[in-house]
C-alpha cells in the first residue's frame, strides 16, 4: 500500500472516489486562472467518468475566500486582509451573490457528497492532529487528509505539492496533480 | 433543453457581471463545433469561455444532466484567481 502520484492527461482512467482540492473548483469555475483550462477538463473527466467527488466544508471555505481575495483585487486593485474586512465588513456583501451562485452549483454536482458531517468530529481533530506530526502537515491539510482516510477515499485532485511527500502504509491513495 | 440552459444562464450572467466581464463582440470565425451546440450564443464571449474543451465529445458521453451541470459550471467567473489566493494563512499585507 502506498501512496501514488499521477500527472493528469485528458481521458485518464480515475480510482472510484476522490476528494477535490479547493483549487480544482476554483481554477476551473475562473477562466482567467493559469490553470484554468486543466482544470475544466479535469472536471469534465471526472463528471464522465462517473467519479464519486467528496469536499468537506474546509473547502467551500477556502473557495470562498479565494474568490473573495480575486474579486477584491480585481475591483480595488489593493489585496483584502483582515484589516479591511474588520474596518469595513460591507466588502462581503458586495460579492457575496457571486460566492453563494457559485457554491450553489458545486452542491448541484452529481455523485457529490459533502462529507463534513460523516465522520464524528472529534475523530476528525484527534486524527488531523496526529497527521501533523506524522506527515508534517499543516492543520488545514492535516483536516482535509484526515477527512480522505476516515472516509476511505481512493484519491485527491490538487495542483498543489503539500500532499506530495506522504508516508502513509495502510492506505492506498492516488495524488491526481494538474 | 441544453440551449434553453446555455442561453437562460449566459444572459443572467451578462444581466449581473461588472463592466469588466462583458465582452459582447460577436466575430464571425467562431468554430464551428461552437455553431452546433448552440448559434445564437457563438460569439468571442462564449468561445473564450469554452475554449480547449471539447463540449460536442463531452455532451455525447457524459448524461445529459452532467454535462448542463458541467456548462453551467465552468469559466464563469473572470477574475484572475493567483496560487496565493488558497492560502489559509495569509499575509496580512
């Protein structure tokens, strides 16, 4: 049992069940992202092949922040920061019909499951702690991995490294990079 | 059904989009797969927003609901996301 990186190619046959990076929605939902065009295919194979996806509520989380972050940028030309938000909490309304029309559409996906509730918290933190040290994680990623091996989920999509150097020996799990 | 979607979701995405989103020039080279899916939203708008998927070969082989997801899904925001933005922790400055 081991831990698997695969670089994607359009038309690539995937394991049953995958957990779905934050960065996979959003670089595919923005056409304007580096990744965008990777992303969207990748989507699309997973949609046809019939891929049962899994996020849990850490990643709406992070889609919505990194929208947020883009939007801002965009519009004021300056980065959002805490600050801004604390000084003037209006910012969030100002795009929040985009964030929620957004999130809207990833709960329509099919074979979707928002896996938060499906696994006792406190298993989850106990487990997610654990990962920290044994896989020097951060605590953000630590909770996403713990989610992925309480859930006996086959795979993860990311473009990023931080699940890159897992040493995990009762698990077999597919790293699906783009 | 697909066009009545694609023509529904272009236009409230047109209705609501800041200045900086709409771009409503219609070229005459668009593709012709573009053509087939749908005439009347083959335009720059669309094509830039599909453009390298092939949506023919995905609407023959994904289920009919799963490809209108799909469309209704992807390129719809233009906001220029960069590897910072998934950051949980980021800089305050």
């Amino acid at each position: 049992m081991a831990v698997a990186i695969v670089n994607y190619t359009p038309g690539i046959i995937f394991v049953n069940s995958v957990y779905l990076d934050t960065n996979i929605l959003v670089s595919a939902r923005d056409r304007k992202s580096q990744r965008y065009n990777s992303a969207a295919l990748l989507l699309g194979d997973l949609f046809s092949n019939e891929v049962d996806l899994f996020i849990t509520n850490l990643v709406i989380d992070e889609y919505i922040w990194a929208l947020l972050r883009a939007y801002y940028r965009r519009d004021n030309r300056k980065e959002l920061n805490q600050h801004i938000i604390k000084a003037n909490p209006q910012v969030l309304l100002q795009y929040h019909w985009r964030i929620a029309s957004g999130v809207k559409k990833i709960l329509k996906f099919r074979r979707l499951t928002l896996a938060s509730n499906l696994v006792p918290s406190k298993e989850i933190v106990v487990k997610a702690v654990n990962l920290m040290r044994t896989q020097l994680l951060s605590p953000r990623d630590a909770f996403h991995l713990a989610f992925i091996m309480k859930l006996n989920i086959d795979g993860i999509v990311t473009s990023d490294g931080d699940f890159d150097n897992l040493q995990i020996r009762r698990k077999n799990l597919t790293i699906y990079k783009y | 059904m697909l066009d009545i979607l694609m023509a529904s979701e272009t236009r409230d995405y047109q209705i609501k989009s800041t200045k900086t989103d709409i771009k409503p020039k219609y070229k005459s080279h668009t593709p012709t797969m573009v053509q087939k899916i749908n005439p009347i939203l083959s335009g720059t708008h669309f094509y830039e927003r599909y453009k390298g998927l092939n949506l023919l070969y995905y609407q023959q082989i994904m289920d009919t609901k799963d490809f209108e997801i799909f469309i209704g899904f992807v390129g719809e925001e233009i906001v220029g996301v960069k590897e910072r933005d998934f950051e949980v922790y980021y800089p305050e400055d």
